[in-house]
C-alpha cells in the first residue's frame, strides 16, 4: 500500500481511503499525461505568468499578454458546476480558446468532486492542465463554500484535487493561499501536492488579505513551499515592475512568477518594454476585432489601461463608461489617443524611457500615458515604502541565509491595522472582483 500525506494533518499516514489508486496504478492508467517537472518543460518552462482573473484574463487579454512575454496563461475561474450544465451558455460566454491560446490553464472553482470533474473533461484537448482555485477570498466563495473557503477542509480539498487526480486525462494543479503559520502552509501544500497537483502557484496572502487590507505577500512563506515540495511552484503577489520578477525568483527560487494586477495596469509587465497607453488600448482593440469578447471586459480593461489619464481627461471618463460597442470603443481610443499625443507634446523634456525617475519611495515616475502599475492613494506609497525595501531585503537575505520572517509578519500586520491598504498591491480598484 502507498504511503501518502494525510489529508488532515499533512503528515505521513496510510493512503486515505478517497485515495482509490495508488500511484502506480495512476501512472499504468495515464501512461502519456505529465507530472510536475515533465508538464512544466511542455509548457516552455513558463517564468512569466498571467494569472487567473474573473471578467479579466479572457481570450483577447491572453494574447495581448503573450504577445508582451507572457509564457503561460490562466483562464479566469469558471464555476464548475455551471460550467458542466447541460445548458451551455455559461460556458459558451465564459470559455474561449484558439490556436494561438498555449499553453493555457484552465482554472475551476469547485465542492463536489464529481461537478468538477464533469466540468474538467470538457476542456480536455483544449488545455494543458485544469486549476483548482483554492483562493478567492470574497463572500460569494464564502457563502457557495469554495476558493479559500475551503481551507479550513482539507479533505475535500484532497477529494477534489484526487478525483481530477485518478480520473483525468489531463494534469490537475491548484492555487493556494497562505495560513498564518509557515508550518501549517508548508503542511497544506504538502497535502495539495499528496492528493495530486502537478503544480502549485502560492498566492502570498492569508484569506484576510482582500480589498483594503490587501497588504504585501509574503515570500517566505512561498520560499518554505517551494522548498517542501516537489512539483513545480509559482509565487503570486508583489510583482509591480519588471525587475520585481527576478527578485521573486531570487528569494523564493519558484519556478515561475505569476501577475495579475500588475499585468491588467501593464500588460507589457513581462516584457520590461515602456509602452504608451493609446498603443497598447490600439493592440488589444485589434485583437478584440478578431476576437469576440464580451463588451463589459473590453471596458474594463481600457479603463485600467487609462487609469492615469482619465483624471486628467474627465470628459473621456464618461464618454467610455457610456461605450457598448467596438466603433464605440474605437472611436473613445482614437480620441484619447490625439489628447495623450498632445499632452506628451506638451512636455518641456521629451519622455525618455531609460532616463525614468523614481520618487522618494522606490516608485518610477511615469508620465500619465504611459503602461505602469497603479498606486491607489498617495499615502500607500508612502506606507509601503517599507514594503518595497523589505522585499529587496529578502533578496539579500535570501543570499546571506538571514531570512527574517518575524520582520515581514510585523510588517504585514502593520500593513493590516494601520491604513488597512498598503503593501505592493495597492492599486486595488477591483475589490468587487474574485481577488483570490
Ligand atoms: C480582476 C481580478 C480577478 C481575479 N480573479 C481571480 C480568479 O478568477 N481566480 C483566481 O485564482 N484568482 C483571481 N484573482 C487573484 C489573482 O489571480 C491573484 O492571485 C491576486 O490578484 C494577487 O496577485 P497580484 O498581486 O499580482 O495582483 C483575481 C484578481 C484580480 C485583480
């Protein structure tokens, strides 16, 4: 008999009893699907990473992402259990792939094993491996008992990931949260990975951490994940700027970096190239002529391409919000575009992208039409000042073997109570959304 991680304490116990096959019955039963390592090289070794976003990583967002570097991409989460329905309009509406869409994940919320199954297999030869989302935090997860709602049950986290697992022609992999406590999420991981995810993406942030109290991920803790198990692991959080990615990669040693905010603000993130606003709203526009996508989407993308300009363009605000279709929404980027044009005209020194200030706090001082990272408010920069100098202390931490975990939990802690919205993830605009 195999011996496993027990599903409830993490520790080495008898095969559990949903554990039905033992590993070499799995393998003898899917002799050609991938595992952990031989899955990530198939998919390119993916550094760069677009995360899961409802409403927000859709098809055309995709390939704007990867024309831009990204290497793999997430779907956003669909309900298993709609998704699965004899009715498919939901999944019709939500799901949307072509031959350029690879390597992509297709990414599920789920309860009941045998929901997420019906939903999984219906995406099998289309995608290169079905996430399990173990991490949204918002109350619709709450009250449907999903996402990071189940991480007080790990036994069905464990008969979920098991069931995609022993059954699935495709490889299952999941996206977790963090516990307070390092071991215990270094316990949960363990388990996630026993049941049968190929990979495993760290969202550094406890469930707590959503909207206001979003704060700074911690990178110890996905640095203590990655260390204990053995599939491959993608870090999720505190990634505003290009060289934030080898910085990660540097403290955790994941095997990947995973954006999502950052990636909807700059879509260029992955690329490290400075790209103007108007350029980029052009390029996605284009892909959206050739690509159906659902109106809601393409407006929230543009108003997030445009953050910084709106304010200054208020008319433009309202003209977009009106928007409803693709003359509409070219028209609205013709428009801003002659008025950015302008305005970067205007500039008594033109704008040179390898001469960027940054201000007192690490931040770089982009010009308003420009791709960048968003900032809420001015006081969580000023906030998460620390933040950013604690994470380049970790990198040399990291390197010295000083990691300094109490440091960073005061500091999260500080980032909770004090102005409540601080930490690299400020620029939360979106709290409506499955931030998971
Ligand atoms: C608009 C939006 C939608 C999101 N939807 C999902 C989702 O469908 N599934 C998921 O696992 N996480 C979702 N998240 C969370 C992200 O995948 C990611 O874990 C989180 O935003 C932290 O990464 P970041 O610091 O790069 O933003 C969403 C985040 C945003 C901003």
């Amino acid at each position: 008999m195999t011996v496993a991680t027990d599903p409830v304490s993490g520790t080495s116990a008898k095969r559990p009893a949903h554990f039905t096959l033992a590993d070499d019955e799995i393998a003898a039963k899917f002799p050609n699907r991938l595992r952990g390592f031989d899955l990530y090289r198939k998919m390119g070794s993916p550094k760069h990473i677009v995360a899961p976003m409802v409403d927000q990583s859709e098809l055309a967002w995709r390939m704007l992402s990867r024309n831009y570097g990204a290497d793999l991409c997430y779907t956003p989460m669909f309900h298993a259990k709609m998704f699965g329905d004899e009715n498919p309009k939901y999944r019709d509406e939500q799901w949307q792939t072509n031959e350029t869409d690879k390597p992509v994940i297709v990414q599920f919320c789920a309860n009941d094993p045998d929901a997420l199954l019906a939903a999984a297999k219906l995406v099998v030869g289309q995608a290169d491996a079905v996430d399990l989302n173990l991490g949204c935090p918002q109350h619709i997860a709450r009250r449907g008992h999903y996402g990071s709602y189940l991480m007080e049950d790990w036994e069905l986290v464990s008969r979920l990931i098991r069931k995609l697992h022993e059954n699935l022609d495709i490889p299952v992999t999941a996206k977790i949260r963090v516990f307070p406590e390092l071991d215990k999420t270094v316990a949960y991981a363990k388990m996630v990975e026993a049941a049968g995810a190929q990979i495993i993406t760290v969202h550094g942030r406890l469930r707590e951490q959503k909207g206001h109290k979003t704060g700074l991920a911690d990178w110890a803790k996905i640095k203590a994940v990655k260390d204990a198990v053995s599939v491959p692991v993608f870090a999720n959080g505190n990634i505003l700027y290009f060289e934030d990615i080898q910085r990660c990669i540097d403290a955790t040693n994941v095997d990947g970096v995973m954006s999502a905010e950052t990636n909807l603000y700059n879509p260029a993130l992955f690329s490290g190239k400075v790209v103007p606003t108007w350029q980029m709203a052009e390029e996605y526009l284009e892909i959206c002529n050739n690509v159906s996508t659902k109106s809601a989407f393409i407006r929230a993308h543009l108003f997030k391409l445009f953050r910084y300009s709106l304010p200054v363009h208020v008319d433009l605000r309202q003209r977009l919000a009106e928007a409803r279709d693709m003359d509409e929404y070219w028209q609205f980027a013709r428009d801003i575009k002659c008025r950015l044009k302008a305005d970067a005209d205007a500039e008594s020194t033109p704008f040179d992208p390898d001469a960027v200030l940054t201000d007192e706090f690490g931040y770089r001082k982009y010009p308003h039409w420009i791709c960048q990272p968003a900032l809420r408010f001015e006081h969580d920069k000023e906030h998460s000042k620390s933040k950013r100098l604690l994470n380049e202390a970790q990198v040399d931490a990291t390197e010295t073997g000083n990691t300094s975990p109490t440091d960073q939990q005061h500091d999260l802690k500080e980032g909770n109570e004090d102005t409540g919205n601080s930490g690299a993830k400020r620029q939360k605009t979106v709290v409506d959304n499955c931030i998971a």
